[in-house]
C-alpha cells in the first residue's frame, strides 16, 4: 500500500525534469522522491499511533535528503520536490495530487494552538524556489507561487502571485483552458514586472509635477519681474499714454 504510487511518482519527475534520464536514476539519485518515499512510510506509522517511531523516520530522512516533512502531513498522489534542499512541511500540512515544490519552500503555521495550522494545497499547484506559506487557508487548484514570495492569506484558483507580501500578478486562466506547468511558479515571459509599471507611473507623475513646478517658477520670476519696476508695468502704459 505505501509504494503503491512508485511507479506515478517517478514517471511525474521524468515528465517534469528534463534532466532526469530514466527511472534508476530518479529512484537512486532524486532527494525529493526519497523523501516522499519515507514520508509515506512515516505518516503510516503516525496514523497507527506509532508516533515517536514516525518522528525517528522523518529525522533519518531529513538528514539524508535535506527535506523535513512532518509525518502528521498529508500528501496526496504525484508530489514532485525538486532540488528540495531546506523545504520545510508543517504538521497540518494537506497537499493535494499533482502538487510541485522547489527548494526552499516553506509550509509553516502560524500559531502555537494545535489543530489546523498550516496550509491546504489543492491540485496541481506550483511553489517557486524560497517561497514561504504561511497559515491555515487554502491555496486554490492551479494557482502559482513565485520564488521568495511569502503568502500569508487565501490564494485564489488559477492566478499567480508573487511578491512580499504576494499579490496576483497573473490573470485567472479560463474554466476549459488548463493551467501549464510553470517552472518555479514564476511567469518570465509576458506577464509584466508590478514593479517597473509603478515605477513608470511614477517616472510620468514625477514629469508632469517637473513641468508644473517650471511653469509656476516662470510666472513667479514674472511677477517678481514686474513688481521691481517702480509702478509697475501698469504704470508704464499709463505714463506712455498720457
């Protein structure tokens, strides 16, 4: 019953990994595919009561691969940890099928209560490298997370968001159209840079003010112009015409 999805775990990394060459290599040479392997077992034992044994499991595990998962987390079919070193999963963790995750990332909780405390991944999401999520709430089907981003509220279906705090950067795909496979969870394609668009609203707010602030000084020097001849530029017409 534990290695019953071996043979799905390993043919997912050789579909997401165009570096990996063939099934003896994943299972020999892939951190992230140990550790799943040994959270399984772990998180059985767990199940049964067999908690300190658990705990001794994911302790060996995590001092081979670098990849600490809580054998009280629940991980569903096809999870691909790639590189994987320093990805931390909570206790409370749920993680749904088809889920990626790169080096880094975290899935810690935010409270010292026990209960649920940590996040839900739903289907198919992918957590770019140094990403933290971080407490109980739900990232929703398909959604994206960009490296180092750090998510500390709900995560709608289908967008990605990046940034600290992360917000949407991409748009939600349409119902019938499936969400590609985005390495690192980071758009470096189309999607445009937040950042940089502020930027240049704020390059063009600067501009206007500039050419405001030349205008007032040019009238003020006018003013200023004026006001030292003696009457004025009134009293010149006055005296011409006279």
């Amino acid at each position: 019953m534990i290695f019953k999805n071996l043979r799905d775990d390993i043919a997912n990394v050789l579909r997401l990994d165009p570096a990996a060459r063939s099934s003896l290599e994943v299972a020999l040479c892939y951190p992230g595919f140990h550790a799943v392997v040994a959270h399984r077992m772990a998180h059985w034992l767990w199940q049964r009561g067999w908690l300190v044994l658990a705990r001794l499991l994911s302790t060996v595990s995590r001092s081979i691969t670098g990849i600490e998962i809580h054998p009280g987390a629940r991980i569903g079919r096809r999870l691909f940890i790639d590189h994987g070193v320093g990805v931390v999963i909570g206790e409370t963790t749920e993680i749904g099928d088809d889920v990626t995750l790169y080096q880094g990332v975290t899935l810690g909780g935010t409270s010292l209560q026990r209960g649920k405390r940590h996040p839900t991944l739903d289907d198919n999401v992918i957590i770019g490298a140094g990403a933290k999520v971080l407490g109980a709430f739900t990232v929703g089907r398909g959604a994206r997370i960009g490296a180092n981003a750090v998510v500390l509220s709900e995560v709608p279906a289908g967008v990605s968001v990046a940034g600290i705090p992360a917000k949407i950067i991409g748009e939600r795909p349409k119902p019938e159209a499936a969400a590609p496979f985005l390495p690192y969870g980071t758009p470096c394609d189309d999607t445009p840079d937040p950042i940089a668009c502020q930027l240049s609203v704020l390059h063009g707010e600067v501009a206007r003010l500039r050419a405001r602030l030349a205008a007032l000084e040019e009238e003020r020097e006018r003013q200023a112009l004026g006001a030292s001849i003696p009457g004025g530029f009134g009293a010149d017409r006055r005296s011409v015409n006279e």
